[in-house]
C-alpha cells in the first residue's frame, strides 16, 4: 500500500477494508463522485501493476 498515494490508500481502505460504497466515501472524504472513481481506479490500477510486475498473477 506504500505505492499509492495518501488519497488513493484512504479510498481503497474505505472501500474494501470499510465495504463503503464509492458515493459514501464521496461524501466522507469531502470530493465529487468522479474524483473518489478516479482516486480508485487509479489505485486498483497502480496496484495491479504492481502485482503484475511481482509476478502474483501469473
């Protein structure tokens, strides 16, 4: 989780650690629905990039 961002770590907590829906964690963290989407899917993607150079999905 070192490899994302402060934003892009609370959004993936919140989501899968906190089963919240994109539009709560919206709202908690204070940004638009868009940019909560963005935050996490860039960080799925910054993770999955990771995992794929680490070779976990292989």
């Amino acid at each position: 989780m070192e490899i994302l961002s402060d934003d892009q770590r609370e959004t993936v907590i919140l989501r899968f650690y906190h089963d919240m829906k994109v539009k709560d964690i919206a709202k908690v963290t204070g940004v638009c629905l868009p940019t909560a989407k963005s935050r996490l899917k860039q960080a799925i993607d910054k993770l999955r990039l990771f995992f794929d150079k680490e070779g976990y999905f292989e």
